[in-house]
C-alpha cells in the first residue's frame, strides 16, 4: 500500500485542501490577528468583535492577507501531509503486529505515541520553511500595518525599525513561540485524530450509509480534534502574534509577562480563542476530509 500513495498524489491532495481551507476561512484569522494586537482589554468579547468589524472598509477587506494565507497554508499542507504520510508509512514497516482493523482511512495505523512524535516532528519542519510567509501573513491581516502588495511587506519586514539595515532574520521573527505553538498542536492533532477516527468509525459503521460513512467520520473526528488540540496551545498563539506584530525583539517570556501585565490579565493568553477554535475545527474537518478522499480517488 505505500507504494501506492505517491508523493505526487500527497503534495497534489494536501495543498488543494489547504488553498480551499484557506480561502473560505480567511475572515476568522484576520479578526483573531485584530483582536490578538490589541493592548486592551474588553470585558464584552461581542462587543469588540463587533467593533473590528466595524473599522473595516468593505466585505472585502474580510479576505485581507488571503494570497499570503493561501500560499502559507496550500505550501504548508502540501509538504506537512506529504511528510506525515511518509513517516506513517516508514514507521509502520516496523510493526510486527500487521492486523488490519476496519477504518475510513486508507492511512497506516500507528501507536498513541508514534502518532503524537511523528505530528510534532513534521510540523516542526514544515513549519520552519513556510515561516518568512507566516509573518507576512500575520502582519497583513493586522491592521497596524498598511501594506499593499507582497514586495511591500516583504520589504518592509527585511527594514524592520528605524535606521535598520535589513536582516533576513526578521522572517524568521518569533519563529521558536510558533513552533511552541505548532509543533505540540500538530502531535495532539493527530494523536485525538486518530483516536477519534477509531471510535467514531465504528459508531457509523451501524449505518448503512456507506457512501458517507468515511466522509463524515474523518471530519468530524478532525474538528473534534482540532478543537481540544487548539485549546490546549492556545496561549503560544497570543504570545506569537503579539511578537511578530512588534517591531521589538522581545523573548517568550518578556512578551507573556506583558501580555499578563496588560489589562485582562491571564485571560488575554486565550484571546481570539473563539476565533481560532472556528477557525481551526472548520479547517481540519474540511481539509483533512478533501485530503483522504482525494487520496482515494487520485
């Protein structure tokens, strides 16, 4: 079967399922980024969503930063899901135990702690190479910058800081806080993906509806997924924005004594969380979905 799922085929399946994922999720990354910058603190979460809302120009300006998301998502999914893929693969050569149990998934089975090792590892590479068009995304959907074209942000991130003579570091800016964020989200990710697929599969297998039984299985296992995985990182994404938005070269720490500092306290670690928590659910159940099923049929 490994032999089968070529490279070709994972790289073509997972950036088409990140360019859609992104595309129709563009809004709740941009106002996640909205809320995430700001230095105060609303008691009213509505309220201030409501408000960012407001400040915007037209629906349009909803889909802002969409060609840098796209590219960071459609790259970062196409090379993530290709490197999962071949990492179960390898690890599951080893397995000694070869039964077959039934699953919506054409993927190999792994253990709890293969599947968490393996998702942290990958997304740690995968993610250090879409890093420079991380920030440029980030800094795009913020509104505390006014870029109008990607040579204008990229030029502007290379010039961070008055007088500064460029460095190429910049586009790797808070590049350790996000892997603290993606890295421990992606293992869980996949570890509860996994274990949700197992239980839920055998829940719908009492339906005779075959033709979407493995559809729906693997969404709703990934937005169940998604969701637990995403709560639990949640506060390495507040502390990521907050440094990429900066122009300072503030550390982990010094940016969440901040963070906890500012009005709102504790709380402002999971700001956008609501957001993000949407984000990210409709995200896997709609990516990871298009991705086995375009497996299958590729």
């Amino acid at each position: 079967m490994a032999n089968e799922l070529s490279s070709k085929k994972s790289l073509a399946a997972g950036g088409l399922a990140g360019l859609t994922s992104s595309v129709m999720l563009q809004p709740f990354d941009l106002l996640k980024t909205r809320l995430q910058q700001q230095k105060q603190h609303n008691l009213n979460y509505n309220t201030t969503l409501v408000k960012e809302i407001r400040k915007l120009k037209n629906f349009k300006e909803l889909w802002r930063g969409v060609l840098p998301s796209c590219l960071r998502t459609s790259m970062g999914s196409a090379i993530y899901l290709t490197l999962l893929l071949k990492s179960r693969f390898y690890l599951s050569s080893f397995k000694i135990d070869s039964t077959v149990l039934p699953s919506s998934s054409i993927l190999p089975k792994l253990s709890h702690l293969q599947n968490l090792s393996v998702g942290f590892v990958v997304r740690a590479i995968a993610g250090y190479i879409t890093m420079p068009i991380t920030i440029i995304k980030t800094r795009y959907e913020s509104n505390i910058y006014s870029y109008n074209s990607m040579y204008e942000s990229v030029e502007g991130i290379y010039f961070d800081g008055k007088n500064s003579p460029g460095t190429i570091r910049n586009f790797f800016k808070g590049s350790l806080v996000t892997l603290s964020r993606d890295c421990p989200y992606a293992g869980l990710y996949v570890l509860f993906y996994e274990w949700f697929k197992t239980d839920l599969y055998r829940i719908a297998s009492r339906s005779h509806q075959d033709h979407l039984k493995g559809g729906v299985t693997n969404s709703a296992s990934a937005v169940l997924a998604a969701s637990l995985a995403t709560t639990i990182t949640a506060p390495f994404d507040a502390i990521k924005t907050r440094m990429q938005l900066s122009s300072t070269h503030a550390s982990i720490s010094q940016t969440m004594k901040i963070l906890v500092s500012e009005p709102g306290g504790m709380r402002n670690l999971f700001k956008g969380l609501s957001l993000r928590l949407s984000r990210k659910g409709l995200s896997a159940g709609i990516s990871w979905c298009i991705y086995e099923e375009l497996l299958k049929r590729l």
